[in-house]
C-alpha cells in the first residue's frame, strides 16, 4: 500500500514527516495499569505501623498532577513496569511506521535518572530533550506547555519516587530517526508559553481551562488536525478521528473522539453537572465510557478531586458551538427499514423513544456518539460493542457492557441502522455508507 503526498517544499516536507508523529493516541492492548505507590517505602520507619508514610507534600501534588496529564497511559506498555516506556503509537499516515515512548523512570542509564530539573522543565515547555534533540508531539508538549514552573517541579519530585526500571526503548519507524526537522515544525505550529489567566472569566473557570488545555490534554484528541498534523486551531475541541486504537483483543481501528463544544451534535445537551460526572466516574445518565476513554478516565480523570472535576465541567460547558453536525434526509424505505432493525437489536435497552433506560442504556437520541461528524465510533459500538475498562470507578447504576453486533448485522444494515439514528429523534449526523462500516470491521 504506497500512499504518496505531494510537498510544496523542502522545508514543509520535512515539516511534515516530522510532524507525523503528532498523534496523541497509541495502538493499545494494554489494561490500564495500576497506579504506583507514591511514597518510597524507606520512609517509614520500620517499627512503626505500615499506615501512613510520611509523603513529602510536594511529591503527593506530583503524583496527583502525574495522574492529571496521564503519563502512565502513554510510557507504560502492555504487561510493562509502570514509566518504563515502550508503548507504540501509530499516526494517520501509516507508511511512517510506529513511534515509542520513552523511559522516564529515573533508572540512569535507560531513564531519567541523570536529566536534571531544569532539563525535565525544559523538555515539558518546549519538547527538547536533555541531549537537546527535539522531540516529537506524541508527547504533548503542545499543551504541556502551558503548566506552570511549580506543577512541572512537582511532577519532577514525583518521577524521582518512581522505582528506576532499564528498559531500552524499541527502535522506531525510520521517519522519527530525523528530528532536527521538528524546528520546522516547532516554527510554524508551536508558541510555547505558560497558561495566562482570563481575568473576565471566574478562578473556577480559569483553573477548567488550565487543567484542561495543559495537563489534561484534552484537545490532542478532540481537535481535528491540518496535513502537518498540528491541531487546528479554529477548530478546537469540534472533535475528530483517531488514528487506529484497540476496538477488541488484538485489533484497533480508528475511534471518533465527540464534539466536545456545545454544538448541538456535541456536548451542547449535557448539563455542566454532567459533564463532572462523567469526568470523575466514566458514567452519567448520558453516556458511559467504552473506548479510548477508558484509560484517560481510570487512568487519569477518576483522581480528580471534585474541585478540579467541577472547574474543567465549568471551562468545558463554556466552549462555543463549533463544527455542528450536518442533517441529513432519508427515504420513507430507509426510514422503515431502519427502524426495524433498532426494533430487532436495540429497543430492548435504548428504548423506542431512543431514550434508554435507568441501568439499562444510556440515551441514543441527542447522543455524541450517534452525531458525531465521522461515524467512527458509531460503527464501532454497533459492531465491537461496548465494554467499560477494568478499573473503572463504577458508580452505582453505572451501564454495564453493551454486546457485539459484528455477527448479527451485514455491513448494509449497520449503514441503514446508523442513518437511522441519525435522522429519528431531531438527531444530526451526515450520510453513513457500508464502505464505512466495511473501513470498522
Ligand atoms: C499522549 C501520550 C503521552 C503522554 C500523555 C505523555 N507522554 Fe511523555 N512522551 C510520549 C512519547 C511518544 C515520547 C517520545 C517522543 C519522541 O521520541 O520524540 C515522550 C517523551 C517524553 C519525555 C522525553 C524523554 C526522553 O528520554 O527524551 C519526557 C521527559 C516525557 N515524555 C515526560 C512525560 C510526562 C512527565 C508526562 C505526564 C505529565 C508525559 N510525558 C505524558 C508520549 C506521551
Ligand atoms: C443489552 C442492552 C443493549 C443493547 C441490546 C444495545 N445496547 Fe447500546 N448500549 C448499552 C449500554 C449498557 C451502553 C453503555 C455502555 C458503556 O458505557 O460502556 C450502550 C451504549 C450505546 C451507545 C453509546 C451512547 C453514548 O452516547 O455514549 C450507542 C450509540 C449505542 N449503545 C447504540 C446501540 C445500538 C445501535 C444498538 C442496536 C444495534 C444497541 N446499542 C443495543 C446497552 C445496549
Ligand atoms: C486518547 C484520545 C483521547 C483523549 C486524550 C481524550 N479523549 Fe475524550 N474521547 C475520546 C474518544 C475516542 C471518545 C469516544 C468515546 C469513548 O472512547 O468512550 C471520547 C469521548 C469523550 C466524551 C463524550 C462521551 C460520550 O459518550 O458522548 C467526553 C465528555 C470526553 N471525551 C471528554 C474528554 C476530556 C475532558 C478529555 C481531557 C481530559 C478527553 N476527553 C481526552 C478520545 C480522547
């Protein structure tokens, strides 16, 4: 399969091989791991009961904040130590081959146990490494960027608790060996700079828009990106595919990350209540989390204190409208065949007022998922089902797994089922074809 992109340039050619890296968002088949102690069991005193280690304060706000920006999820791979690195990330140009993260337990000679703190600072406000050769934005350093001098020294005390691993890091596909042309790149799409407050917006709203623009990371996956893959910046947060990540044992294909603006194909029905609900426990009465959610919610967002759950709900509730859903007609056949299809496989949960039910399934009608632009996640619930990670908070009346689909229905019928839902109940949603369906399966 040779894909083949014509460059203007040199410069911008360059640019863009470098760039490809950018994706935030690993081939997976890893179970979230467990989060590490945090305190180093030296300090304790053996006599004394095993309860509370004394925890220097500042390395507990790095772990907090180490949770916050989710590094485990992304420099930990399947069944590896915890920071040691290695996980591969693929990009939407799949002829550059895959890029691994790197070690960052302070293990000296395979880790960083020799950066110092000002080299760590720098390399989470601009993407330099220690030896000074750039890194790509696969690490978000985009966003990172914006944290502030004492959060990155927390999160440096933090690292330095962590147990040191060696752990070499797997050789990478031969489009990441060239880094200098990340300057390039660097030049036309980054502006480093730590996150400045908003003095028309409350502190609430501006400690949501810090955690959520810098640590949380969010925009890596819910903004579109141009052909450098930089993240479109008139775009933000309208919500995007990504590159392929795990649908079921063994296989990963691309996933749709919603809307997340108050488009009305977005998050414009959930309530800021909601939104901190679903944050901090992967469940509310809209929605349940199922895919590449899964780790950034049990990895990441389920340690967040209510505070913090409450400020990014405020920052999120707050985005404007953008890149709403097209609607879009069907034929009274379409309609009535598509309606007999949700009777056979879904109205049992979802309910014919596509309303779901309490402990049952959450709405399908006003549904992200259902509306989003690029079906993707669409097709992959209908045809992988829906199963919460290992992990998960779980609350109490939280959905349970949604079954699989794949065997039940062609690829014509899920195209007909999906239009469907996303024309009944004043839903959104542009045409779904099988050739779509057949790209999910
Ligand atoms: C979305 C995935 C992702 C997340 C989240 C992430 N990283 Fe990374 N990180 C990477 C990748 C991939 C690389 C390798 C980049 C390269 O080789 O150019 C990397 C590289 C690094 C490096 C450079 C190490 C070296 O040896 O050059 C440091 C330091 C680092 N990450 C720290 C962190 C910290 C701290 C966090 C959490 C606050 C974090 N990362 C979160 C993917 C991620
Ligand atoms: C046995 C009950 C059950 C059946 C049958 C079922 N679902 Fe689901 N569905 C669920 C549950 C439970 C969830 C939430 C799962 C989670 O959070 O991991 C869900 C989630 C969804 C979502 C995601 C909603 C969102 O916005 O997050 C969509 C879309 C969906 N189902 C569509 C369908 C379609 C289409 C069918 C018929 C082909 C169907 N479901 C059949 C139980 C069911
Ligand atoms: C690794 C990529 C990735 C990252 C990082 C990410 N998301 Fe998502 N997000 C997704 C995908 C894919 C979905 C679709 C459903 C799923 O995976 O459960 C989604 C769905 C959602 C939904 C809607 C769920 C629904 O069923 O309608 C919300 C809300 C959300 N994300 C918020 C966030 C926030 C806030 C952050 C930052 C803290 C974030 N996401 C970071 C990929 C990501």
């Amino acid at each position: 399969m040779k894909q083949r992109i014509t460059l203007r340039n040199i410069g911008f050619g360059l640019g863009l091989m470098a760039a490809t890296a950018l994706t935030a968002v690993a081939l997976r088949a890893a179970e979230p791991e467990a989060a590490p102690a945090a305190a180093p069991a030296e300090a304790a005193p053996a006599a004394e009961a095993p309860a509370a280690p004394a925890v220097d304060p500042i390395v507990a706000r790095g772990e907090y904040l180490a949770q916050v920006g989710n590094c485990i999820s992304c420099h930990t791979r399947e069944g590896g130590e915890p920071f040691a690195g290695g996980l591969a990330f693929n990009t939407p140009y799949s002829f550059l081959g895959q890029i691994h993260s790197t070690n960052i337990t302070p293990d000296a000679e395979t880790g960083i146990g020799t950066w110092t703190e000002e080299q760590f600072i720098r390399a989470m406000h601009t993407g330099v490494a220690a030896d000074g050769s750039h890194l790509f934005p696969a690490f978000p350093y985009t966003a990172f960027t914006l944290v502030s001098d004492d959060d990155v020294k927390a999160i440096w005390a933090y690292l330095k608790t962590v147990k040191p691993v060696k752990a070499e890091r797997p050789s990478n596909g031969m489009a990441f060996a060239m880094r200098f042309p990340m300057m390039f790149w660097n030049a036309m799409f980054f502006k480093e700079g730590r996150y400045l407050a908003d003095e028309k917006q409350s502190a609430e709203w501006n400690r949501g828009a810090y955690l959520t623009e810098g640590l949380g990371h969010c925009s890596a996956c819910h903004t579109p990106r141009n052909i450098a893959l930089a993240e479109k910046q008139d775009m933000k947060y309208a919500g995007t595919v990504t590159p392929p990540d795990r649908v079921e044992e063994g296989k990963a294909r691309p996933w749709t990350a919603v809307n997340l603006t108050q488009a009305k194909s977005g998050l414009g029905p959930w309530s800021a209540d909601q939104i901190q609900r679903y944050l901090k426990s992967g469940h509310n009465n809209r929605a349940g989390i199922f895919g590449p959610m899964n780790e950034v919610i049990v990895n990441s967002l389920q340690h967040l204190t209510t505070e913090d759950a409450k400020a990014m709900a405020v920052y999120i509730k707050s985005l404007p409208a953008l890149g709403e859903s097209p609607k879009q007609t069907i034929t009274e056949a379409e309609k009535t065949a598509g309606a007999a299809l949700y009777k056979t496989h879904c109205d049992e949960c979802h309910i014919g007022s596509g309303r779901g039910a309490f402990m049952k399934a959450p709405p399908v009608a006003g549904s992200a998922i259902v509306q989003a632009e690029h079906p993707a996640s669409l097709i992959n619930v209908i045809l992988y089902g829906a199963k919460v990670g290992k992990g998960s908070p779980l609350p109490f009346g939280a959905w349970e797994d949604m079954p699989s689909f794949q065997s039940k229905m062609n690829d014509d019928e899920i195209a007909t089922l999906s239009n469907y839902l996303r024309t009944e109940w004043d839903n959104l949603g542009g045409r779904v074809t099988a050739a779509d369906v057949a790209k999910q399966r």
